[in-house]
C-alpha cells in the first residue's frame, strides 16, 4: 500500500506530472463538447477546474482527480440547454451533495454497502472505459499502436525501459500534431479572462434537478464516490470518507455554478489513470491545477482550440492500462461474491448504475438470508 501524501507531503516531480497528464480534464471530451456545442466559456471552466484541483491536492495531498458529471453533461449537450440552465443544475447537485455529506447521512447510508457491489461498479467502469478505449483508438490505429508501444516499453522492467512516464512523451506529441492540423484556420484570438458571477432562477434548479440532476446522483454516488473511495483506500494508507467526497463535489459544484462551470464530480477511472501513469501525492493535482489556472487566464481558447483536435488514438490508449487495472479488483472475488459483482457490472453497464447498485443489494442480501455467504466482519467505510 503506497504511504504516498501521508509521509512525504506534496511532491512535484516527472512522475507526478506524468501521473497529472494522464488524466488532463481540458482534454476531457466532455469539457470540450460543453464548450464546442453548449458554448460554455472555457477560461471560467478552467478557472474552477484548476482552483479545485489545487485545493484539493493541497488538503488531501493524494491524488483525488476531478471530471465533468456524465449523465448531467451529455443530456444538456443531448438538449441544447442555455448555460443558465447548466449552471443551476450544477447548484441543485452541490445542495443535495453538501446537505447528505454535512448531515452525516451519506457516511450511514454507505457505511454498510458490501465488497461485491462496489467490485461490481467497478467492474462495470471497467468495461466501459475499454470500449471506449477501443472506440478512440479505432480513429488511429497506426498512432494508437504507437502509443501503446511507448506505454509497455515506459512502464514494463526491461533493458528497453524508457525512463520516463509514458504521458510525459504521448502528451507533447499530441500537442504537436494538433498544432499542425490547425496551421491552416489562420490566427487565433488571444486575451486575458476576467472572471464574472452568473446567476441563474430557482425554477431552472428544479427543472435541472428533475430532468437530470437526481438520476445523475445515482451515478455519482457508484462511480465518484462508493468506486472512487474504494480504489484510493486500497492503494494508500491515508483513508477517505463518503462523506470527505460528497463534500469535495458540493463546494466544487458551488464554483461551478456561480463561476460558470461545467458541473464536476470525482471519478474512479480518472484516479486510476492517474495512479497508474505516476501519481502518489496530491502534487500531480496541483500541478495541474496551476496549468489550468494559466490557461483559464490567458490561453483558453487557444487550448480549446488545439485540445479539440488532439488525437484520439493517444487518449485511447491511455485509457487502455487504466480500464484494465480499475477491473483486477473484482477478480480476487469469489463464489457468489463474484456472481454478485458479475450481475452488478452486467446491469450497470447495460442499463444504469442506478439499477445496478439496487440488484446488487438484492442478490447480496439474498446471498446472505440464503446463507451463501457470511456476513462481512465490517462495512466498506475504511477509517483511518
């Protein structure tokens, strides 16, 4: 188990940048869809991408990265919603969030959710990120065979070991070739952003919060923080809460609202990416905080710009490794423990996480009456 941010403090170095690079939210493509199809200022997402990141690595001083809300993005992109409409959702999350993490609640509710459901979401995140590694790198596949290659010579011990993480190569790489595909539009406009408040009415919170915002919570809840809090705890030794996650998404969403961000939430593929390319204290965080922070204030469209056109292929096989580790737990299962995370990831991936998590419950607790399985000799809050 890394002792990472516990003894060490903040680190910044080639690995921690390696690790930050392999989970870059302004190459996220739902940041860019948010800013290329809703219209969505990309310096004022930028701004609260890289003031959370900071902060956020400074305090828990492990890597805990942060990603735009799936559900909730793709349906407004889905819908055309205004920006008005976008911002109070991200208001309605941060609420509910803050209120099940500040009341204590969400710490109960979770304390006993069993090993195998959370294995199962998991296992589900998984299969989703390998076919989504496998859709990007079907844009290219010469370049995606190329990156995988740097990726096994970087990270596997042997006489041709590049001595440096692979992402610290495959990044610039990407930047040039998105550079060079944008020669030909002519200069792009360069300024400096001054950050703004937007407000927004209370009926678009509860119109966001019952089109989207509540089903968004179920997803949430498996992936940002039952998921991610089981990948951090099994990998250091400084524990994380629910609650500690709930929290860190109601103030991030807080930002996002009255800044006019893109509504963010934390991620389990997003840690493991992280984790796998190099990073082990919460330096990898704020240094890509401070990267965003330059570009929310000066190049932010110049990097919307060339980050719109980096190249598929790379993103998919930095994918590949990760998707692949965030599944190695559930394979330590056994007997009806690895039936019940099989069903969860099968439901998950088919339907809705929602679902998922729910069969999962029921087969476990059936499981139990049924005396297939003994009872676990503690619920999944890990303390330290």
């Amino acid at each position: 188990m890394d002792e990472g941010g516990d003894r060490g403090g903040l680190r910044f170095n080639l690995r921690e940048l390696g690790g930050a690079l392999g989970d870059f939210l302004p190459l996220h493509p739902l940041f860019l869809s948010s800013v290329r199809v809703l219209g969505l200022n990309p310096a004022s997402s930028m701004l609260v991408m890289g003031a959370s990141n900071i902060l956020l690595g400074a305090y828990y001083r492990i890597p805990l990265p942060i990603e735009p809300m799936k559900a909730l993005t793709i349906y407004a992109i889905a819908n055309r919603w205004d920006a008005g409409l976008i911002f109070a959702t991200a208001f309605g999350t941060a609420i509910l969030w803050l209120s099940l993490s500040i009341s204590g609640l969400l710490d109960r509710m979770l304390r006993f959710v069993p090993d195998d459901v959370v294995k199962g979401i998991q296992l589900a995140l998984a299969v989703y990120f390998l076919s989504k590694s496998i859709e990007l790198m079907g844009a290219s596949p010469g370049i995606a065979l190329l990156s995988i290659a740097v990726i096994v010579m970087a990270m596997t011990p042997t006489r041709w070991r590049i001595p440096i993480p692979p992402t610290l190569l495959l990044f610039p790489i990407g930047i040039m070739m998105a550079s060079f595909s944008l020669m030909e539009e002519g200069p792009i406009a360069m300024g400096f952003y001054i950050p703004r408040v937007h407000l927004f009415s209370i009926g678009d919170v509860w119109r966001g919060m019952l089109e989207v915002g509540f089903a968004q919570a179920f997803l949430t809840l498996s992936n940002a923080i039952l998921a991610t809090r089981n990948a951090v705890n099994e990998r250091f030794t400084r524990k994380i809460r629910d609650g500690q996650l709930a929290l860190n998404m109601g103030l991030m969403n807080l930002g996002a609202a009255f800044l006019g961000c893109v509504p963010l939430c934390h991620g389990s593929g997003g840690f493991m990416t992280q984790y796998l390319y190099g990073a082990r204290t919460g330096g990898a965080m704020v240094m890509e905080g401070v990267i965003e922070l330059v570009f929310a204030l000066s190049l932010s469209t110049v990097v919307t710009h060339i980050f719109s056109r980096f190249p598929l292929a790379i993103i998919g096989a930095m994918l590949l490794p990760a998707s692949i580790e965030l599944g190695r737990g559930a394979l330590r299962l056994r007997g009806w423990r690895m039936l019940t995370a099989i069903l969860v990831a099968a439901a998950s991936y088919l339907t809705n996480f929602g679902v998922g998590f729910l069969i999962g419950l029921a087969v476990h607790l059936t499981a139990l009456k049924l005396r297939l399985i003994e009872p676990e000799s503690k619920g999944l809050k890990e303390e330290g």
